[in-house]
C-alpha cells in the first residue's frame, strides 16, 4: 500500500465533513424557506413531488425521495417503473451541481410545460437548470465542468485544497442538505421518526 | 411555515457535516487500509467489484461504484441490467448499517460460496453481515434498528440530540467516507482528476 | 454477413409467436381466473399489488407493473427507489421460470410472513416457488435450468428444433400471458383504452 | 369474477402470439441483415453497444442488453450506473413504437454528435427518431400516439379487434424480434447455448 493513502482517505473524508459544515454559511436562508413552504403546500394539497437527477445527482434525489416517502409524501423518480404523469400542481425537485446536464433540464422543461413548479439544487443558479426552475436552492460545490467559478467558491469557504474529485462535493452536501431538509419537515409535519419508520420499506431488496 | 423549520434544516446538515468530520475519530485506520489494499489488488489482476446494499445505501454504493469506474475498476451493480457473474477473486462491497438486511446478507452468502471476497460496510461489525464478511469497515451511524448502540455512538462522539432520523447518519457518514477511499485511491494508483473527467458518462440520463 | 442468419432471425421471432400462440393449451383456465380474481379483490380492496422477478423475468414484470398501474391499481416493484412496506391483504407476482432464482424465492417467502399473499408465474409448479406460493400460474417455457422437462414441454407444443436460448421461451410467454391478463381486466374493470392512456407516464425517460 | 374475462385473457394472449407469427411478413429482410452485420461489427471491433428507451420499450431494450452480454458483447444500458462514455464507433439501439418519445429521440441525436451509429427499432420510419438514425429497423405495432396509422398496418396483418391496449403489440413483437436477433447472431458468431449460459449472471437479485 502507498504510504499513507489510507491516512488521505480518511482527512479527504473529514473534509468533505467540514465543507458540508461550513456550507451554511455561504447558502441563503429565504430559499430553504420558500422550498419548504412549496413541500409543505404540496405535501397539504395531495400532489405530487417528482425528483429528477441523472448521474450521482440522481442517486442524491432518490435518498431524498426515499425519505418524503417515510415522510408521508406522495414522491416518485422520473424514470422509474412507477411513475404517474406529471400534473398541473405536481413539484419537480431538479437536481445537477453543473445545472447543465443537457436532459435533466429537457426533462425540467417539458415538466413545467405541464403545469409542475420546478425547484432547481444546483451551484450555478444562472445556468440553464437555474433559469428553467421557478426556484433555486444554492448548494455550494465544484463542478466538473467550471473550474474558475468554484475557485471563487472554495475560496469563500476557506478550502484551498483539492480533497474530492469532479462533482463530489456538491453531491454530498446537497445529500447532507436535503436530509437537513427532512429534519425541517419532521418539525413543519408534526412527524416523528417513529411514524416514519412504520413508514420504512419492510422488504428491503439489493 | 413554522417558523425556524428551515433553521433547522441548515442545523441539521451543519450538525451532519461536523459527524462526518468527526467519524475519523472512531474509525479504525488499519481497517481502511486494508480495505484499500483489497481494492488495489482487484484492481491490478483485472478482477470485477461488485457492489451490493439496500435502500438508500444501496444509492450509496451506486454513487461509489460510479467513481471505481472513473478510476478504472472493472465494477458492477448486483441487480442491474449488465451485471456478469460473481468468479473467485472478485470482491463484493456489501453496505448496511445495520449489518442485517435480510437480502444483503443473503447476497453476501452466495457471492462467498462463490469465490469473492466480502467487505462489510456497517455500523455493526458482529451483525450477520458482519460475520459473513472476510473484512469489516466500522463505520458510525444509528440503526434505524438498535436505538441503544446508537446512544454509544452518539455519546462518543459528542453528539448529544436525534439530528436526522433512520439510518441517515450512517449513510451520509458511508458516501462521505467512500469518497474519501476515492480520493486515496487516485493517489494510490496515480490517477488525476482529468483521467477520471475523461472515463466520465457523456450521455447522462435522469 | 453469414448467408441465413437473418432469416434464422425472423424465423426464430416467428416460432417464439407461434409458441406464445399454442400456449394457451398447455395453460389451466381456473389457474387464470383466480389469478384475475385476486387481482380484482386487491384493486377493489385498495390494496397494493408488489411485483418481484429477477433478470429478464424481472422485466417482464415491469412491463406488467406499468400497465397495472394504467389501470389504476396501487403497484410498486420490490427494489426500486419508491416502494412501500409489504402489509397484511397485500398481492405480490413473483415471476421465474425454474422457480428455483434464490432470492426471489426468499423475498417471496419474507412477503408472506409479512402477510401478504403470493402469486407464482412459473414454469415448475413444484420449484421452492411454486411451494411458497398461495397460488400458481402455469406458464410454458424451457429453463435454463432444467433441460430435461423442458423436453416434455416442448414435445407437447410440437416444438422440435431449440429456437431461443435459455429462459426465452419463458419470458416471452409470460409477457404475452400478463399482457392478455391486462386486456381480461380491460373487460372485468370496465376500463377502456383511453383511461388507462390518461394514466399514462407524460414524461418518459430513456 | 365476470364470466370469461380469464377466457378474454388467454384469447388476447393467442392473438398476440399470431400477431407476432404473422410480423415477419411485413417486416424488411435487408434492413434485418444490415442491423445485424452492424452488431456483428460492434462485436469483432470490441465496441461497445448502448441501448436507449423509454417505459416499456425500455424494459424490452434491457431484456436485448441481457442476452448480449451472454453472446460476450461489451453492452450498457443508458441511465444505469454503470455506463461508460459514448464513443466514435460505439453502436446505440434505440426503440421507441412511435419514434417521438421526446427524450430518446434527445438521447440519440446526442449519441449520434458523438460519433455513434443509431439504429432505431420503431413503428414509425418517419418518425422523429427515425430520421435521427442511421439505419432502421420496421417493427409493427399500434402506437398509443398514432391511431391511423395502425388502422392500416393491422388490416396488412388481418387482425380486426383491438386486443392488446396501447403500445402493446409493439413492445411484444420488438421483444420476440430481438429474441430471434439472439438465436440469429449464436448462429453467425458460433456460440452455443452452454457458452451464454457460462455468461449468464450467477447472483441474480430480483
């Protein structure tokens, strides 16, 4: 073994921690409201919340879709099995750091021609996502593809080192954020992890 | 909106943030290291990984397995379309927290009798995953199933009030700590960001 | 181009149509009205109908899933994203050919347990899910596994020359049974084409 | 249970079967045996084939995907977590009944910028998608979107009753037809069914 790789692996992960701590500072308190506000209403008026997000910003949504299941929400993946048409009223939560993943914003558009609210998680609040979404939550982080504007980024946050590749960092904060976010709900809901877990899948599948 | 939901929401990712920061403290170096040296050793004899979990950390293990094929590692999904058979010599990743999804550890079963190695990613290191497994990665978290171990956990760990409920903790604590592994694993093997950029999908898809 | 492998192409989808043609023989009328019959109670009860199948079985059972839920039934697909617990008065289809596939056979025995009650599509009556089962259907086909009965099978249909590898037969019978099962729950629910087309997904990700 | 309604099931079943025997005949021979030299090509260059397409189609696309792998194809599917770039050279197979499904048409003109062939199974030659490929492949069907053109293509195969809803009869016949593309490319690459069967997955997850 390289000396000392497995040493980096665990700083790189405390840093990832860090950043994720620290990501607070630099995000905006009015969007998470007005988000959990849209949730909410959604949640109150039986519609739908449809999550969209290809690559590891796909994976980010369906752990956050798993958890407004337990929530009591009625949530689903676009392309999924079971997936009901998008309505007039229905909330699509977008998910790309880049905001310019090419299909997530066909797939953003083609919601909004059907009457569905779009709320974009992007870093780049003026890219093609952010301007499609009715609104926008900041998540700070990289991208793979804007080098320049994530030094600006990171020096904000005060992380001069390279510690996670290509998308890594907004992956795991907008994860960490949108857990946060269920805490909200929890409290918003009146839910407790009790009734959430009644909730829980009881057959499990890899 | 009940006022401070969205506080708490950014509380509770901050208060993420700082358990993941924190995890190191409990984690076992000699433990990452030989998982590393596993991987680089499938890695180097050109054999498959293969990645098994469920529920949201199986989404996990998705999200690690995509960065193993930036990397260059032969890595699959069990239970996706393309996914060949388990030979001797492949290593299967297994992640639960609780270390006894009924599947999980079934699959684990099978993939040993048939010649892989098995690491275990879980909180539960003398859980049924755990003992299946040829190696184990400690990883801290609450079970949605063991609320005592948890109060361990927590209490060493300085954490002291139910921030995010289920498995959460555990989950964001496994994706941060396997990019971490990412992260060692290109300075390992020599690996820069921009080779990594280059095996990146280019049709991504929601 | 080997001279004929295009024509062995078209002559083997020709022959997989004619066996899907002569199935019906083969195949137990009372089987299938009690089938239709428990689908019916499920819809009419407001209770879920879960799908398991693995491999190509598995996506035969998702094609089935999608029309169900056309329909209007309450569906989900053990695994996926999305996917509620198994509760008491619940239907679960477990699709396999040798009724032998390790862990569909133990999902189907956890979903029982669970209180629900399971439906075989099998081409082995007598295979560890045919015997877990509350009921079986009968579907002909060759299995991978079990080329000796396949014999008597395929002596029965008058089908000589091996035209479709494996578990083909199989797959594409049971598709064509479950889309026939649609059409027969058209007629009993009182549902025309273009309801279940209202149901239809209008945003379709590749 | 209605009286009949499990008769209406197994008799939709058999018509579908016919429907699939009877295709043949309106199907192209040429553009059968140039699909076929195409994926012969992909294989003997050690290209890699990527399959694309929505809802049902999609289900069918994985169930192709499958058998490719058997027969020792680099194969992946589009939207799972394991797939690698699109390449110059790489083959995309792309089904859509109607040919406009709006993001597999998106998908393959991307594919095609970068450098893929497109082959498109569809309904419709004139489609959307049709245009967008290099070559195409006629499989019959009604289409959900078009039902005109149905009327004409059911009175060349004689079948009068409407007895599959929706996109049914394509999806199954696209299903039987790929099926004898397998037993058609054993024969032309000389794999027996015992070398896919040493292909085949062994931890197969439902």
């Amino acid at each position: 073994m390289g000396e000392g790789a497995e040493i980096k692996a665990l700083k790189a992960m405390e840093e990832i921690g860090k950043y994720i701590a620290s990501a607070r500072k630099v995000m905006d308190l009015k969007q998470v409201s007005e988000m959990m506000e849209m949730l909410v209403s959604t949640y109150q008026n039986s519609k739908k919340v449809l999550i969209v997000g290809a690559g590891r910003s796909g994976l980010v949504g369906k752990a956050f879709a798993m958890r407004l299941m337990h929530l009591g929400f009625k949530v689903y993946v676009l392309g999924e099995t079971i997936t009901p048409r998008v309505e007039e009223g229905d909330l699509v939560i977008a998910i790309s750091g880049s905001g310019s993943t090419e299909l997530v914003v066909a797939t953003a558009r083609i919601a909004k021609r059907l009457g569905a609210k779009i709320i974009a998680i992007t870093s780049f609040p003026n890219s093609p996502l952010g301007k499609v979404a009715d609104h926008v939550i900041y998540v700070p982080g990289r991208s793979k593809i804007s080098k320049e504007k994530d030094y600006v980024i990171r020096q904000i946050l005060g992380l001069h080192e390279p510690l996670a590749p290509l998308g890594t960092l907004f992956e795991d904060t907008a994860m960490a954020f949108l857990d946060g976010v269920v805490t909200g709900l929890m409290e918003r809901l009146g839910k407790s992890e009790d009734e959430m877990l009644k909730m829980h899948a009881n057959v499990e599948l890899p």
